[in-house]
C-alpha cells in the first residue's frame, strides 16, 4: 500500500519554508559583494529585471510542476515524459554535493558564534580563521586526518537537519522554519540597526547605493544579475518542485511565488544596508576607502566582520554573535531545503518510510561531509566544489528543466498555464511563456557557456589542476554518473499514481 503524500498545514507553512530555502548565506555574504562590485545602486535595476523575466517565471513553472504532479523531481519529470527522470536524479545529486560542503560552512558559523565573545582571534582574524582554525594546506595536498574542533560543530549541525528532517513536513520542516525566520528577522533587524548607528555607516551605504550607469552597459553585469536570482530563489535544481508538491490542490501558486521572491529580495537589500553600513564604519576606523575593506564570500563573513567586532571593543562580542547566529539560522533552513530533496525523491520512488531515507540518504550524507570537511582540506574542497556545483551543476539542471517544458514537450505549457490559472489569483500567459521560451533559457545558456569557457581555459584559482580535475569536474561528473544509476538501479516499490487531473502516462517502469 503506498503511504499518503504529506501536506503543509497551511499555506502559511509552504511560504515560511521557501522563503527558508530563499534567504541562507549567499543573501548575507554574498549579494551586497555582488551589487557593489557591478555598479552599486545602479546594478539593483538589472536586478530587478532578471527577478521579473527569469527568477519569477522559474518560480512559477517550478511550483506549477511539483504542485500537478504532487512528486519529487525525479518522478515529477516522468510524469512528463520517461526519459526526463535522469534530469531529476541530476537535480538530486547536485542538492547532495550542496548539503555536503554547506554543512560545514554552518559549523564554522557555529563556531564563530562561540569565538566572538572574547573575540578568539585575537586581532588577526585571518590567520586564526586560515591558520588556527580550518589548519588549512592551501591545497598543496590531500589530508584526511580528523580536526576535532571541526569534527563536532558539524556534527551537531547534522544532528540538529536530520532531527528536523526526521520529524517530517509538519512536524519538522514546517514548525523549523515558522520559528527560525522570524528569529532570523529579528535577529537581523537588531544587527542592522546597531550597524547604520556606527560611526562611518554613511560612507559605507553610499558605496552601496550609489550607482554607476557606466557599469549598466557591460554585459557581465546583466549576466552577475541573472545568475545571481537563480541561487538566491533556489530554482532549478529541485527545492522548489519537491516543497510545492506538499501543497493542497487549491492553493494560490503565483500569490505565493510574489510573497516569496519579494521576501527574498526584501531581505538581500537589507542585508547590503547591515553589511555595508559596518564596512563603512571599518573604512572611517581605518581612513581608507571602503573598496579597501571590502570583500566577498567566505572573507566578508569570516576575515572582515571578525575585524569589524574588534575594532568595536568589548561591545563588539555582541555584533558577532548577532552577525553569526544570523549565518547559522538562515543556513539551517537553507540546508532543510536543500536535503529534502533527495529524501522525498527516495520516499517516492522505492515507497520507502521517510525515517528512513532520512536515516539511509541523510546519514550518508552526513557521514561523507564529516570525513571530508572536517579536515585541513576543508576550505578548499568547500571553494571547488561549490564553484563547479553551482555554476555549472544547478545552471544546467535549470537550463535542461526550462528546456524540456518550453521546447522539448511545448504542448504541456499551455496545461501548465491553465493548472496555475484555475487555482492563483495571478495569472500567467503568453508574456509568461515568452520569459520561459526565450529569455531565461538564454540567460542560462549564456552564463553555463561562459563559466565553461572560462573553466576549460584558465581552470579555476590557483589550485593544482590535478585537485580541480578530482574535485571539480569529478564533482559534475558524479552527478551525471549518478543521475543514471539511480534511475536505472533503484528498486521501485509502487506505480507512480496519477496526479490530480493529469491522465496516467506510461512510464515503462514496472513495480
């Protein structure tokens, strides 16, 4: 007898849990680095564009398809057509690798919550983080010797998702995250307010708003804009699809995207006033210009912030655990989102409980993350491994996903347009279809060809080629090789039903 599908309580559950999956570190870290280095103000209007022609209408098509097959990916993508289960596993696999390096990104955020008060690093906030405390090679070698202090932070950071997990949708993913965003919001609204109080705060938010109009007539910005929505709304590579399956048959799809992609946003932007306002007050400290202390990614969060709490004496203890408890809640429902993926995708396909493919796909995830990035290896695996994962993993999941409705199996679009209209107060059309067909395609080709150019030519950083070859590029090639196996190799346990109005199709599977 195959289980009942869960559902979200309400509504209200779903919005909280993909705004969840929305705002995580690349919101905090990784957006104001990215509007200041492509024109400050001026770049929140290519910004503004990519959300309403590409970000938008993926959300859309990402909620409709999860919502009219009430699957996972992998067997939502059947349903279209059989070949299009592999595109699934694909989706799957790329979310594994994210859950695999991510992990150990919270724990070290974990770990800073704790460094801050005494401020650990002892005004050299890039030898301890670099030195003292990931003991990193700098890739010059492999280590698979255990570092205890980074062995039981991402330990717990496992317990605590798969605990989560473990409770299921309501229980678990739905309560987590009705608590944690709120916490996030205020936690940062308090951090955002100490931070525009800081002497110098003025200079940092007009580098951060003040635009440059030149920077809008150079094509990598438009492409920075485009490839920037796709992370941060998390579409493409399956979260979406697999929350909007747990949804009732009469919920609002387009209302519900609209609440989600403007929350998401919403929070970026407040996110470049908190961080930008503390790199203008370290920019006044210091007498320089604030492009001197700016910096992105792993550096803002764990170099430049650590110097911004020292130069705030004793009160600056608690910024930092404001700063970086914020890191750790948005990731945790970020990290919820990416692993429900591959569980709901092994619950549909084998009829599996949800205990255990938490217990089976989470811990053996948790277990490869641990023995990998709780090594002198760590940050530098996380780099690679993220690089190659997201610009080339989630951009060709989402370009082979666009391609396959608006191309491939075109007839569907217009039945996906209708399904969306019937039940959300928005609706969708032919400017909708255009997007689809047309331009977020081509932002996706566009971003995926020149990443592979450049990867193809110059390889990536200054690593070894052979440690880009193993970890990189073995990374996307783990993905493919495993996108086959386990739509070839995976017991199927129960016919994949029919869903709501949509006629049963022959998928060639027998269970």
């Amino acid at each position: 007898m195959s289980q009942v599908r869960e559902n979200w309580s309400a509504r209200s559950g779903f919005i909280f849990a993909a705004v969840g999956s929305a705002v995580g570190l690349g919101n905090i870290w990784r957006f104001p680095y990215v509007a200041y280095e492509n024109g400050g103000g001026a770049f929140l209007l290519p910004y503004l564009i990519a959300l309403l022609t590409a970000g938008l209408p993926l959300l859309f098509l990402d909620y409709i398809v999860g919502h009219r097959y009430r699957r996972s990916p992998p067997l939502a993508y059947q349903q279209i057509t059989p070949k299009a289960e592999t595109l699934g596993w694909w989706q799957v696999m790329v979310c594994l690798f994210i859950g695999m390096y991510y992990a150990s990104v919270l724990a070290w955020a974990a770990s800073y919550v704790y460094f801050s008060f005494g401020q650990k690093w002892q005004g050299n906030p890039e030898q301890f983080f670099m030195q003292d405390y990931l003991q990193s090679n700098g890739g010059s070698s492999l280590s698979f010797e255990i570092i205890p202090h980074l062995f039981f932070p991402i330990l717990g950071m496992w317990v605590l998702v798969l605990l989560i997990l473990y409770l299921g949708v309501k229980r678990g993913v739905e309560l987590s995250n009705k608590i944690f965003i709120p916490l996030l919001i205020v936690l940062f609204m308090i951090l955002v307010v100490q931070a525009v109080r800081l002497p110098g705060a003025v200079q940092g938010l007009n580098a951060f708003f003040t635009p440059n109009w030149q920077a809008m007539t150079d094509y990598k910005v438009w492409l920075a804009a485009y490839g920037h929505i796709f992370f941060s709304l998390s579409v493409g590579f399956g979260i979406m699809v697999t929350y909007a399956s747990y949804l009732g048959k009469k919920s609002n799809l387009t209302g519900a995207g609209l609440v989600v992609g403007l929350a998401n946003s919403s929070f970026e932007i407040l996110a470049g006033i908190g961080v930008f306002s503390a790199l203008g007050f370290m920019a006044h400290a210091q007498g320089v210009p604030v492009k001197e202390v700016v910096s992105g990614g792993i550096g803002l969060a764990f170099i430049a912030f650590p110097q911004l709490i020292s130069s705030l004496g004793s009160s600056g203890d608690w910024f930092g655990f404001l700063f970086f408890s914020c890191l750790v809640v948005a990731g945790v429902t970020s990290l919820v989102s990416v692993m429900q993926v591959p569980i709901s995708a092994f619950q549909d396909k084998t009829g599996c409980s949800r205990q255990k493919a938490v217990l089976g796909i989470g811990g053996g995830t948790a277990l490869l993350s641990i023995l990998l990035f709780s090594t002198a290896n760590a940050i530098t695996l996380v780099d690679i491994i993220d690089h190659f994962i997201n610009n080339i993993g989630i951009v060709l999941g989402a370009l082979l996903s666009i391609t396959l409705v608006t191309w491939l199996m075109r007839s569907k679009l217009d039945d996906y347009t209708r399904h969306s209209n019937q039940i959300s107060s928005i609706k969708l059309g032919k400017v909708w279809q255009l997007l689809l067909t047309i331009v977020t395609p081509l932002s996706l080709l566009i971003t995926l060809g020149l990443t592979l150019n450049g990867l193809l030519g110059s390889g990536y950083g200054n690593y070894p080629g052979w440690l880009v070859m193993i970890f990189g590029w073995g990374s996307v090639l783990c993905c493919l090789i495993g996108a086959f196996l386990l739509k070839h190799l995976l017991p199927v346990q129960k016919p994949v039903q029919p869903a709501q109005d949509e006629p049963q199709i022959q998928t060639g599977e027998q269970p």
